[in-house]
C-alpha cells in the first residue's frame, strides 16, 4: 500500500529538521616559510706558516677562521639547502662525514615584533662519521637556539689529515629573501618620494617668500569686472572734472565783467567796493 504524497513529504521534511549541523572542516594551518641552511666545511692544519693560508673560497669566514689555533684553511664544501621547519636534511662534506640538520621553529615571545621565519628556531645539527655506512658514528652534535643569520661552529673533528671545521647558519629562504628584497626597494622607493616632495615644497616655499606678491587669481571674474569698471569711472571723473573747471572759468569771467564795469565808473568804486 502505497502512502499520500503530503505525508512523504512531512516525513522528509521531519528528517531534515532532526538533523544536526554540519560541522565545517578545519581549516589547514599555513605552512610556514622555507629555510635556507648554509654549511661551510673546512679542514684547518697547523703547519708552522709564518702567514695563514686560505682557499680562495673561504674569503667570507677569513675574518672568522684567523681566531682558530691553526694556519691552513682548505674548503671541503660550500652548501646551501631549502628546507621546512621540522624538515630534517643531510648536507654532505666528503666520502667520510656528513651533517645532518633539522630546524625547529620558535614561538615568538607575547608582545615581540615578527621577524622573518618566526621568533627564531632550534637547529638540531650533527655531524656524522660514515666511515662504517652500517654503523655510522656521531662525532658530535648540538642544539642550539638562534635567530636567523646566526652562525655556529662544529671545532676540533678530528679526521685523517688535519681537523674538521663546520660552519652553519640558516637564514631565510630564496623566496622569502626575493620578498624581503622587493620590500625594500619598495620601502627605498618610498623614501625618495618622500624626500624628494620634501624637497619640492620647500623650494616652492622659499621662490613664493623671495617673489613679490601677485594679484588674486582665484578669482578671475572679479578681476575682469574690476578692469570693466576701472575705464568707466575714468571716464566719469572726467566730465567732473571739466564741468568744475568750466565753472570756475565761468565765475572769472564773470567777475572780470564786474571789475570792468566799477573800472569804467571810478568815482564811486571805492564805496562800491566797500559794498561788494
């Protein structure tokens, strides 16, 4: 027996009512940025020289390598790897050593400023004796806790000619370096606009307290209905003007009329006179 259609659709919609929510997925923690480890390893001799020796390569650990006990530097090896935080890496230095690498991130203390990779990392670094490759040894190793830039040194390893020296510093990735440099071209960039509209705004200020004042130009139909009105009113003083002096010649001449008049009757000019 088939049921109504009204309460299929009550039974579905009662289904869905009683359904709890969906939880969302957690969302993925980023990964953190790749690490760029740098491992520089030497092997230093004491050969009684008057002046140390170093390959030509070592140039940048010269500074370094001159406070060691010993006078001949040869390189074993240069290297550089990417790596993850947590990621564990083996750099190798000949057919008998290696080192091995991990970095371990480090939370950044409250309140202190970021820095690249984070507050800085644990590097868990050893160095290896794979002269027996089913039994290799630990020649020595070390965790220490740095920022980026950092460099530590694995001293003294003894091998069949000389000592071994391993240098270690890691630093930002190439991505994070190819970033840090655009932002401070950007940061560069930014400064010289600046200055340079510094420089701008006081050369305009010092032209404009060195030049005379000038008329207003904001306001440029002001200035045209004064230059309309400066003519007319020239032009009304002007009529002015000749009509004050067509009075006075009129007065003048007026009183010349009257002087002529008393000149021709003499006698009695000084009475009349008088009476003027």
């Amino acid at each position: 027996m088939s049921l109504p259609l009204s309460i299929l659709l009550l039974a579905a919609a009662l289904a869905q009512a009683t359904e709890g929510p969906v939880d969302a997925a957690p969302e993925a923690a980023p990964e953190p940025p790749p690490l760029m480890i740098n491992m520089a390893a030497i092997q230093a001799d004491a050969e009684g020289r008057a002046e140390p020796y170093f390959d030509e390569e070592l140039e940048p650990l010269k500074e370094l390598l001159s406070a060691l006990s010993y006078d001949t530097f040869k390189k074993l090896a240069l290297t550089q790897m990417e790596c993850t935080p947590g990621e564990e890496i083996l750099l190798p230095i000949d057919d008998t050593f290696a080192c091995v690498v991990r970095p371990d991130p480090v939370a950044a203390p409250e309140g202190a400023p970021p820095v690249p990779g984070g507050g800085g990392l644990t590097l868990n670094a050893m160095v290896v004796d794979r002269s027996d490759p089913d039994a290799p040894v630990i020649a020595l190793a070390a965790a220490a806790e740095m920022p980026l830039g950092q460099t530590i040194l694995f001293r003294d390893i003894p091998r069949e000619s000389g000592k071994l020296l391993v240098f270690l510093t890691p630093s930002m990735g190439q991505s994070q370096q190819q970033q840090q440099q655009e932002q401070d071209r950007n940061d560069e960039q930014q400064q010289s606009e600046q200055q340079q509209d510094q420089e701008d705004q006081q050369e305009d200020t010092e032209q404009q307290e060195q030049s005379p004042p000038q008329p207003d130009k904001e306001n440029p139909e002001e200035q045209q209905a004064a230059q309309e009105e400066s003519p007319a009113e020239e032009q009304d003083k002007e009529p002015k003007d000749m009509q004050n002096v067509q009075a006075v010649l009129e007065a003048l001449e007026e009183l010349d009329k009257r002087e002529q008049k008393l000149m021709r009757d003499a006698p009695a000019l000084d009475t009349l006179r008088e009476w003027w």
